[in-house]
C-alpha cells in the first residue's frame, strides 16, 4: 500500500510540473517582445469585408475580409525572431449574405472594386469556338463559355478541356430552355468535372428561370452588357468595372476580340473568367 501511496504521489508531481510548465510557457509567450508587436500591428492589416448590394431581386457581390491569425503569424515569425509582414498568416473574415446564400437573386455585376471584367461567349449547338480559344490563349486571359446541351454533347473533351484550363462553363440548358432535363445532368457534368460554381443565364428578370436553377444550387446571372451588332463600339460603351459582357458566336466577335481585349486592358481593367470575377 505504502508503495503504491509512493507512485500516486510520483505521478502527482510529474502532472503538476507539466501544469506548471505550461503556464509557464504561456506566460512566457504572452510576455514576448515579437508576440505583443504581432498584436499591435495586426489592425493595420485587418481588411473588412465588403458586403453586397442587394436590390429587390438583383445582387452585386461582396468581398470578403481578412485579419491576422496571431498565433499563426508569431509561430512563422518565432523561428527568425523578428517582425516580418510576409511571414502573417490571415484567416478570412466572410461577408454576411454570400452569393450562394442568395440563389434567389439576379447577378447583374461583378463587385467593381475588383477591376475585373468577365467576357461571356453564347455557344450554340453548332458553333465553333476554337478561334475564340486560341485569341484568349494568345493573350493569356479566361473566358466564359455558355454553352447548351447539343453543344456539349458533340464537344466533350473540348468542354472538360476549358475546364480544365481554367474557364468557366454555364449552363444554357437545351437552348435555354432550363425546364428540361438536360439542365439537370449538364450541371452534373461541369461540377463534377471542376470545382466551380454551375451558372444560368437570363437576359431579363425571368423568375421561372431563377426559381428553377435556385433549386439546382445555382447562381443566376443577367449580363450587365448584352452585345447586339457592334462588338467593338458596344463593348466601349459606358464600359465599367465588374462588368460582364455577353458575346454572340460569329465572324464579328471573332474578328473583333483583339480590340475589344485590348481596350478593356488599356482602361485599366483585367479580363477574368466568370467565377474569378464573382469569388468573395
């Protein structure tokens, strides 16, 4: 009995010096020199999220925020023993109504403090789109094809491929026709096939098209350009930030393109895919 009182007692005191270790190095840690200069610094890097507009049934995206991981930061920092802002780690702070949170709303733009600006391609069943690739490919930027059900049925690996590489891929249904059933199994494919968000397309405020691909968890958009005739001229037209333009497949666009990307970029805008342009 003796010696088993002598074993409790023994362990007693090895718990109780890891307890007191342990405040130890807490205490410790929290009187660092490099700990309290993360603290006070890290309101300097702390960026608020943007919140979106939300007006009746149309949403603009938000952004999200940022603030120092402190804990994080001092153990990246702890190593070389000094203050060093590229070695801050951050955790996101996510704006409050997210686009997937309101599925039940137009998208009419992107947030315009990106400087982004999405091209959306309208594919038909028929049409051929490798000039359009080898332009984007040319000038290294990511486009937006919307393509229907006929198209993607005769083009499967070209679709993986744009995919693949970085595109986005909408949903046009059988031409656009979203209460078929070949809306259901397209989105299957394209979120199976990457990670992105699946995307409908309305060119008016058309509540059977929103409703239908709410219940599909998808998003919804309306173009906040709808290019007609004249792709150079409308493209330049009250041109803005975050702004997504919807092209036609034909000799036109093709023959336009060129000007058209270069004068987005010369207006300080960058061309990005759709799901880059409406990421929080």
């Amino acid at each position: 009995m003796k010696y088993m009182f002598q074993i409790i007692g023994i362990l007693a005191l090895i718990v109780g010096s890891f307890i007191y270790s342990d405040k130890v190095s807490l205490a410790a840690k929290n009187s660092d020199s490099l700990l309290n200069e993360i603290k006070s610094k890290s309101d300097n890097y702390k960026i608020e999220p943007s919140e979106p507009i939300i007006n009746e049934n149309t949403i603009i995206p938000g952004t999200n925020g940022q603030k120092v991981d402190i804990n994080k930061s001092y153990n990246e920092m702890r190593e070389i023993g000094y203050f060093d802002e590229k070695l801050l780690v951050y955790k996101k702070i996510e704006v409050e109504y997210p686009l997937n949170k309101n599925l039940d709303k137009f998208i009419i733009n992107g947030n315009e403090d990106k400087k982004e600006i999405a091209l959306i391609f309208k594919v038909k069943n028929n049409d051929n789109i490798d000039k359009i690739i080898d332009i984007l490919n040319e000038k290294e930027i990511k486009g937006s094809f919307f393509i229907t059900s006929g198209f993607m049925e005769s083009n499967n690996e070209l679709v993986l491929a744009l995919l693949n590489e970085g595109h986005t891929v909408g949903n046009l249904s059988k031409n656009e026709d979203y209460t078929d059933p070949d809306f259901v199994w397209m989105k299957t494919i394209i979120t199976n096939a990457s990670e992105q968000n699946n995307y409908c397309y309305a060119e008016n405020k058309n509540t059977e098209i929103l409703d239908i691909c709410k219940l599909q968890n998808s998003r919804t958009i309306i173009p906040t350009k709808i290019i007609k005739k004249y792709p150079l001229i409308e493209t330049k037209s009250n041109l803005k930030s975050g702004a997504m333009i919807a092209y036609e497949i034909n000799d036109k666009t093709e023959k336009e393109l060129v000007n058209i990307i270069n004068y987005i970029q010369s207006k300080g805008y960058n061309v990005s895919s759709l799901e880059k342009l409406l990421s929080e």
